[in-house]
C-alpha cells in the first residue's frame, strides 16, 4: 500500500491551491445564495414593473403620442378656420392695382373665416391618421406583452440558477461528507490514497459549478432590473416559481390589431393620394368695421374658390402608386404576422407541454439518483464498490438536480412564449 499512499500524497499536492485562495471545506467562506427574505419580489410584480417602465413599452407611449399630434393636426386642417384681424392703410396716389385711391387711410376690425366644402386628400389624411393612432395604441399593448415575456423568461433564468446553485452547493456539502470519509478510509490503510485525491477534486468541480450558477444568476438578474428600469446591481431576492397554467389572451392579438389598423390607414392614405388630383372647394368670408376720414361703418364679403391641380403628368400617378404600393405592403405584414402568430403559439404550446412533462419525468430521476448514491456511498464504505462508482452516482445525483431546475425554468420560460403568443398582459391603469 505504500505505492498507493505516495501516489496520492502526490496527487493532493498537484490540487494545492495557489497562494491567497481559498481552501474548500466546511470553514471555506461562500458568497450567500439569495433566499426570501421581507423585500422579496414575485414574478407578479416584476412582470407589472416591467410593462410600466420597460423602454420598449416607453418609447411606443411616445410613438403614440406623436400619432396624437398627427391626428390634431390633420383634424384641425380639416375643419373650418375663424381668425380675427386688425387692419391699417395709408397711401396716397394709385392702389397697387393701378385704381385711383378712395381715401387716404383705412382702419378696420372684424372676423374672417373659411371652411373647406370639398377636400378628399385632406379628409382621407385625418382617417389615416386616426387609424394610426389605433394602431400605435395597439402597438403599445404588443410592446407590453413582449415586454412580460422577456421578463418572466429572465425572472426563471434567475431562479432556476440560484435553485442549480443551491443544488451544487448542497452536493458540495456531500461530497466533503464523503471526502473526510475516504480520507479516514485511506489514513487506516483500506483504500488506496487516490481515492482521496479524485473525492477533493470533485469537491472542487462542484464548487467551481456553483460559482458559475451563480454568476448565470447574477447576470440574468442584472438584465431583469435593467428590463424594470431600476438599479442595477445584480441583486435579486426572489419568491420561487409555482406550476401554473398559461394564462388566456384578448379575442384579437394586439399585433394583429397594430397591423389590421396598419392597413386601415394605408387604405385611406391611398385614397388622400388620389383626393390630392381633385379640385379643393373652399368657402371663405369676413365681417368687420371700418373707419376712415368721413366717417365709416360695417362690411362684408363672401367668396367661393375652387382650386384645380395641375401638374406634370406623371407626378400626381407616382404618389398614387406609392401610395398603393404601402397598401400592399400593410396586406402582406397583416397577413404574415398572422401566420408568425399562429407559428409560435402552436411552438410554444407544445414547448410547455413537452417541458411539463420533463419536469414530472425528472422529478421522479431525482429520488432515484439520491436513492443510488445513498446506497453506492454505503457500499462504498463497506469495500463493495470502488471510488469511480461513488463519483458516477454523485454525478449522476448531481446531474438530475441541476436538470430538474433547469426543466422548471423550461417550462416558465415555454409558459411566458405561450402568453405572448396569445397577447396576454397585465392589467395596469395607463
């Protein structure tokens, strides 16, 4: 036994940790896994935050306030214009159209006004717009869905490697267990001194492993927090996931509301296109009271004007053949969002299935390996198993642990693109 014990001493002294690092054992300090604590946060309320403040959803609001602007704008071209007016002249001589001047000076105040009896481009321009604010409103509520999304996926990410953390580190706590046992068995001669050296090397693998969860962990976190427009530190205590069902959306998806108010708006573009061939017939007038050197009083006067476009030939067609062309391509995305909609939630749906099902199935592969290692590691201890079968079921413990909390964020993550397909988002007061 003596080649044994000098092949091990001369393995502990290759996993001899350098100056300054830490030695692995129970006095070994860890960094702390996040656990509930008063200030802990649900998948709920991260999901809330997430579509008030996420910048997706904040730019979109802004987006729809421009569409605002463009409606009022366009409205109020549309309706009849009032103004009120103040006016002066002096002159002597000719008017600029060469008429002998009646007087001298002119004062007067009154009210003018015009109202638009004909004007198809500028009518289908304020449905177009107004379909465009439809639209945008519903633009919002798909950037809130795709905003919840990213955040229940990200929340999983988190509490799923903070659960593998746990895990590793729980198998850690084991392993040493086993390594201060080998280490007795080889210190009375009845095992070899490299079974030593490969139990604290597994010790070390595991602990490397929770290391890495753990800033998987952190790095999700930190992507959350920037999602929820809070500080980002890489901090978050969460409550842990619970198996619920995929919740149910609205009749009409908001991106097929987005598109179908796309193409709305496109249509009435298309026909502002072709009101802008047509003539414009507009009725204008004004009151008001004048002074002059002898005397003055109350005037009038009323007006019809009809303008014609004119233009060269092929200006007027080009727009209304851009304008057809938006049409078309406001059909073709409606159409195509459509099918991508229905792609991913027949994906997703099945996603979720499938992850439900691995969930149970590594469920029940958890309490077999923890069943195999306890009966391995007592064999093991008796001298009826070698130190390779005790590392295979460690790792094969190990191994179902980290799965089954993998497969539990799995299935968060197919739940969240499952609701997404759907358009399913919070109730908020916008």
């Amino acid at each position: 036994m003596g080649w044994t014990r000098a092949l091990g001493l001369a393995l502990a002294a290759t996993l001899t940790l350098p100056a300054g690092a830490q030695e692995v054992g129970p006095s070994a300090p860890e960094p702390p896994i996040e656990t509930p604590g008063p200030d802990v946060m649900g998948i709920d309320e991260a999901r809330a935050r997430v579509e008030r403040h996420a910048l997706t959803v904040a730019l979109a609001r802004w987006d729809r306030e421009a569409a605002q602007a463009d409606v009022a704008r366009w409205t109020g071209a549309a309706l009849p214009s009032i103004a009120g007016f103040v006016s002066l002249s002096v002159g002597a001589g000719l008017t600029p159209f060469g008429f002998p001047r009646p007087v001298a000076s002119q004062a007067g105040v009154g009210v003018s006004g015009s109202v638009r009896l004909l004007d198809v481009s500028t009518w289908a321009a304020a449905a177009s717009a107004r379909r465009s604010l439809r639209g945008q409103e519903a633009t919002v509520g798909w950037a809130r869905v795709q905003a919840r999304e990213q955040a229940t996926q990200l929340y999983a990410v988190v509490v799923g490697e903070q659960a593998v953390a746990r895990a590793l580190e729980e198998a850690r706590s084991s392993a040493e267990e086993d390594a201060r046992a080998v280490d007795e068995l080889v210190a009375a001669g009845l095992r070899p001194s490299a079974d030593a050296a490969r139990t604290r090397s597994e010790v070390l693998d595991l602990r490397a492993r929770s290391i890495e969860a753990r800033g998987r962990a952190t790095a999700a976190c930190a992507a959350l927090q920037d999602l929820m427009a809070v500080e980002v530190n890489g901090r978050c205590v969460l409550q842990p996931l619970l198996e619920i069902e995929p919740g149910e959306g609205p009749l009409t998806h908001p991106a097929l509301v987005a598109a179908a108010e796309a193409v709305a708006a496109a249509q009435a573009a298309q026909v502002s296109a072709i009101g802008a061939q047509l003539p414009v017939v507009e009725a204008s007038g004004q009151v008001a009271a004048y002074a002059i050197e002898s005397g003055g009083g109350p005037g009038w006067s009323a007006g019809l004007d009809v303008n014609v476009p004119l233009r060269i030939l092929n200006e007027g067609r080009g727009e209304v053949m851009a304008a057809t062309a938006a049409r078309g391509r406001a059909d073709t995305a409606l159409a195509g969002q459509r099918r991508a909609l229905d792609a991913a939630r027949v994906g997703a749906e099945a996603r979720f299935e499938a992850a439900r099902v691995s969930v149970v199935a590594r469920e029940g592969s958890v309490e077999a390996a923890a069943a195999a290692l306890k009966l391995v590691q007592e064999r093991y201890r008796a001298g009826l198993s070698n130190v390779s079968a005790l590392l295979d079921a460690r790792r094969a413990e190990v191994d179902a642990r980290v799965g089954l909390a993998r497969s539990r964020a799995a299935r968060w993550a197919a739940l969240a693109s499952v609701e997404s397909a759907r358009g399913v988002q919070g109730r908020l007061a916008e």
